[in-house]
C-alpha cells in the first residue's frame, strides 16, 4: 500500500503576529450598584390599604397615650382619625411613636 502525500495543515506564523499586535477586546466594567431609591411609597401604601378596609387601628403616642379608630386621610405630615368613642382626630406624624391593627374587635 502506498501512503499518499499528506500536508500538514497549520496556521501562518503572521496570523499570530498580527493577533498579539491587535489591542485586546474591551474588557466590561462592573457596573455600579444602583443608588436605592429615595421614597419606596411603603408608607402610603399602608395607608391607602388600611383606608380602603377601614382597618381598626391603635394608635401609641410618644406621651404613652393610646387612640383607637380609623384612618379616614393622610397627607405628608398628618392622618385624620375617626373614633367611635369620641371626636376624630387630627394626629401629627411625629407625635406617633407606633400604631398597629386593632385586633380587640
């Protein structure tokens, strides 16, 4: 059996050359972590949803004085409460030190 002539079968030695002169590709950047945001509307959001249900709440001050009602509005700086037990209320924000669902009823 004869063998038949092979060829050997490699790259040029300029391809190479010309593949270590190119500039590397651009390597990526880690991007940053995006600032959070400043409001999450958590807040209103709680709101809307115990108005919507006329949730009973409890209201704590920060004297120690509780209130039970209602959340009838809010707005940035004040909830207006309504009670069964007496007068609705006009309750500053900072004067909240908690409030929670009241589950006496």
């Amino acid at each position: 059996m004869e063998s038949a002539n092979r060829k050997l079968i490699r790259p040029s030695f300029n391809e190479f050359k010309e593949q270590a002169a190119a500039p590397p590709p651009p390597r990526k950047v880690p991007l940053k972590k995006p600032v959070p945001p400043d409001q999450t509307n958590a807040e209103n959001f709680y709101y809307v949803k115990q108005m919507q249900t006329k949730t009973p709440m409890v209201f704590v001050l920060r004297d120690g004085e509780t209130l039970h009602g209602v959340i009838e509005w809010y707005d940035k700086s004040c909830l207006k409460v309504n009670r069964m037990e007496g007068p609705n209320l006009l309750l500053y924000k900072p004067n909240i030190k908690y409030m929670y669902k009241d589950e006496s009823e």
